[in-house]
C-alpha cells in the first residue's frame, strides 16, 4: 500500500517511502522522514476516513461544534485533506451564522460577513485540493457538490433583506453592494482551478449570477417610502452599474447565449402611484368640465395641489426611466413613458384661473421647473420613439393646447396693455415675461424632437419670439439689469435659445 505525505516545501500530496533522506517529485524540494513525522505531514488516511465519518454524523445533526472538532482532526491526520478543509470552515460559517454568534466575529470584533467567508472558504478548499492527489473525477465531483451546497447558502443570505428593502432601502443598498463587490471575487478565480467548464459547475455558477444580477436590478430601483421618492446616489447607482456589468461579462463567458434583456427591476409601485394620480386628475377634469372648453379651472388651489402629485409621479417616472438598468427599449418601459408624456404635458401648460364670471388670472410655469420637464420630455420623446412612432402626435396636441391658452389669454391682454398708456409698467413686462417661458417648449433648445414639421410649434416660436423682443425694447431694463433681476434673468437663457433657432 503505497505512503503518502506533504511535502513541507510546497505543500503538496507525494508518494514517499521510509526513508532517512527524501526528494519531493514535483518541487524537488529536500527532507527526510523523521522531519515528516515531527510536522505531522504523513497521510494516515485510516485516521482521516474515520474523522470524516464521524464528523458528517454530528454535521447532518446540525451539532457543528463537535463536528468541526472531528474535521480538524481528520486535517491532522492529512494536511491536504481537502473535504475536511471545506467543511471545518461550513461549519464555522454555520456557527457564526446562528442567533447566538451572528453579531461579530469573536477575533476581530466585527461583523461577521457571511459572503466573504463562503467565498474565502472556496478558493482555500480549491487551493487544497488543487495540492491534493485527487484523481481528475474526484475534484469534479467535489468542486461541484461544494458549488451546488454554497450556492444555496449565498442566494438565501442574498435573498433574506424584503424587509431591509420596504423600510431602509439605502442600507438594503450598501449591503448589497458590499456583498456582490465580495461576491464577485468567485467569478475571478482561474476557470481551470474551479473547472466552469464542466456542466455541474457551470450550473451553480450562473445561478449565482443570476440572482445577483436580479439584487442590482432590484437595488439600484427607486422607491417611495411615505411621500418621499428615494433614488441611488450617484456613486451607489455607479457601483450597482459596475457590479451588474461585470457579472453579465461573466455570465457571457460561462455561455454564450447569455441574455441580460430579460431582467428587470419591479416598477409595479410606479405603475399604481401613477395610476392613483391620474385617476385623480381625471376626476377633477370631470369636475371642470364646464369649464375645460375654454381652457378655465375654477378650483385653482385644488388644481395646484393636484399638479403637487402630478410633479412627484413625474420624478418618480423619470428616476425609474433613467435610474434602473434595463433597456428603455423595452415593454416595461412603455407604460411610464405613457404615463410621463400624460403628466408632463399637464405640467408645462400655463394654468388659467377663473376669478370671476369676466375675469381669470393666468399661472404660468416656472422657468427652472419648464426647463427641467423639456428635459424630461425630450429625453422621454428620443427613447419611446422606437417603441411607439405615434408619438409626435401627442406632442403635436400639446403644442396646439398650448397655443389656443397663449393666444386667447397671453396675446389679447399684451395688445391691450400695449395699445394704452402704462406699455412700460410692470405688469406688461410681467406678461411679456410670462408668455416668453410659455411658448420655450416650442424651441429646440428645450424639445429637440421633431418627427415631422409641425406648423403650430413654428407659430409658438414666433411669439416667444416676439414677447421676448418686445421686452427687451421696451422694458427700460439693460442686459446687466435683467443679469442681475432673479426673477427676468432666464429671459436672456430664451433669448440666447432663439438665436440658436435661427441658426439651424
């Protein structure tokens, strides 16, 4: 029966014979028997069976304590013991996994952290058996049962935080990017050493990667908690995006037919916020439909409230659109760029308030929330112009539905205040102010989408055009007075715009 031993130079498994002076026959490293005996490096592989027995008993009994005891005995009776290795550190892993251990690891005093360990327990049962005499079948057969066992355990540990993500996403973030980043050191290991070519292993391997893959979609999403919209920072979103791209490189190299379009983070929250928002903007209009005809709302701090949510759902689409990581050419995409093109359009249009049977008052939109929807909406019209090219046309509706409120209020009152006597009071320019940011959306500055000429967005352009020319003629403002005018200055960012039209 032949002797074996590890070498006490480089540490692997060899066959020896009793002898005073030894050479090892893979490193030709020099010992002799007697230093064998004093390290504890012979194989007594009666001794090691007989541990490993034992210790599998206590270990399907779930008793690890005695179990890694007998463990750590069969790796005194063989250094390269390899199935004792992995399940000595299992049991650890076990161990400091339990209520009782799982808050710090009892040597350094931190946390323990489960991911690293069961990657850490891996390549050191690898390197073992990588210095083992194990036939080729052998490290087959335990490579992919050691495989098949941890990636049970890591998919739970990643998939045990539902409550972690309802009521503190940003720390379900950090921990997951924490996790993935130590996960992502077994998709590194040499390809030969852990054999992904093999049918076992490759299994294991992409259903790791794909449940990690479904953490970063489902990590990066934004969420609303309460009435707050909570979206990744900007170095979560690139860590999540990173972590996401180099687990889909790995996936491609374990199979070629890999394929990263099916997965998708959960806009269903989207979906029934936009739902329950629109219904109620349906609501109102039934309410105002008397008075819809002419573009009038009566209960104008019901339709300021109401427009409050319309923004939110608007956020919240656009973070969805842009802070997740699936292709926007893509069916789960639709329904939110729908929603969007619904919500924004509402909340670019000037809001004319009845205030008596004669008179209204006209609100127009702010300049920086104008400019920050045209972005949205442009970047909206761009992207779901590939799923649905009919999309010019409710485009083309907002434009007229803007037009017909700039023309019937915004043009009467500037040529009725233009033709008196006060064409330089405040309220003029105001006017002129107000319907210049109205008509912005029409310039390429702000929407640069055109499918088809449209000739009302043309006519919009002429009257900011005008409104912004006649402003600055007649204002008596020079440029450093609407420079420094915190309420004027985004007249010159329009001006500016419309030159650039003219240039095209």
């Amino acid at each position: 029966m032949p002797l074996y031993a590890v070498c006490p130079v480089c540490s692997k498994t060899i066959e020896i014979e009793r002898l005073p002076k030894l050479v090892c026959s893979d490193c030709g490293g020099r010992f002799g028997y007697s230093e064998l005996q004093s390290k504890h490096l012979i194989v007594d592989e009666r001794t090691e069976k007989k541990e490993i027995n034992a210790a599998k008993d206590y270990f399907l009994n779930g008793e690890f304590t005695s179990a890694l005891e007998h463990f750590n005995r069969a790796l005194l009776a063989n250094a390269n013991s390899y199935a004792a290795k992995y399940f000595s550190l299992l049991c650890d892993i076990y161990l400091h996994d339990a209520d009782e251990a799982k808050a710090a690891d009892t040597v350094s005093g931190k946390p323990y952290d489960v991911i690293a360990a069961i990657v850490d327990m891996i390549r050191q049962s690898l390197a073992m058996l990588a210095r083992s005499n194990a036939a080729v079948s052998d490290k087959l057969a335990f490579i992919t049962a050691m495989l098949s066992e941890t990636k049970v355990l890591i998919i739970e540990r990643l998939g045990t935080r539902d409550e972690m993500f309802k009521n503190n996403i940003d720390e379900y973030r950090k921990q997951s990017i924490s996790d993935l980043s130590k996960l992502l050191e077994l998709f590194k290991i040499d390809p030969e050493q852990i054999m992904s070519f093999a049918p076992g292993v490759v299994s294991a391997l992409s259903a790791l990667v794909d449940c990690a893959i479904k953490i970063c979609y489902k990590a990066v999403q934004t969420v609303m908690s309460g009435d707050d919209i909570i979206t990744p920072n900007d170095d979560d979103y690139k860590a999540l995006s990173a972590l996401c791209n180099e687990l889909c490189f790995f996936g491609h190299s374990l199979n070629p037919y890999f394929d990263s379009s099916p997965y998708s983070p959960s806009f269903i929250q989207n979906y029934n916020y936009n739902k329950k928002v629109l219904t109620k903007v349906k609501e109102f209009e039934n309410k105002n439909k008397s008075n819809a005809k002419k573009n009038v709302i009566a209960d104008i701090k019901g339709y300021e409230a109401l427009l409050a949510e319309c923004d939110k759902a608007l956020k919240f689409t656009y973070l969805s659109c842009y802070r997740s990581m699936c292709s926007r050419q893509v069916a789960q995409h639709a329904q939110l760029f729908y929603d969007g093109f619904e919500l924004v359009y509402k909340l670019l249009l000037p809001r004319v308030a009845s205030v008596d049977k004669k008179q209204v008052d006209i609100h127009a939109v702010k300049y920086a929330d104008m400019a920050e929807r045209c972005d949205m909406l442009t970047r909206f019209l761009v992207d779901s112009y590939e799923l649905d090219e009919s999309i010019g046309s409710g485009l083309h509706e907002y434009y007229e539905n803007l037009y017909d409120i700039v023309s019937t209020y915004y043009l009467p009152e500037i040529d009725r205040l233009a033709k008196g006597k006060d064409r330089n009071n405040m309220q003029y320019q105001k006017l002129l102010y107000e319907c210049a940011c109205s008509c912005a959306p029409a310039l390429k500055k702000y929407v640069d989408f055109s499918a088809e000429t449209d000739k009302v967005r043309v006519k919009l352009v002429k009257i900011c055009r005008d409104s912004t020319e006649e402003f600055l003629l007649h204002s008596g403002m020079s440029i450093d007075d609407i420079e420094q005018s915190n309420f004027y200055r985004p007249l010159l960012k329009i001006s500016n715009a419309l030159v650039e039209e003219d240039n095209e």
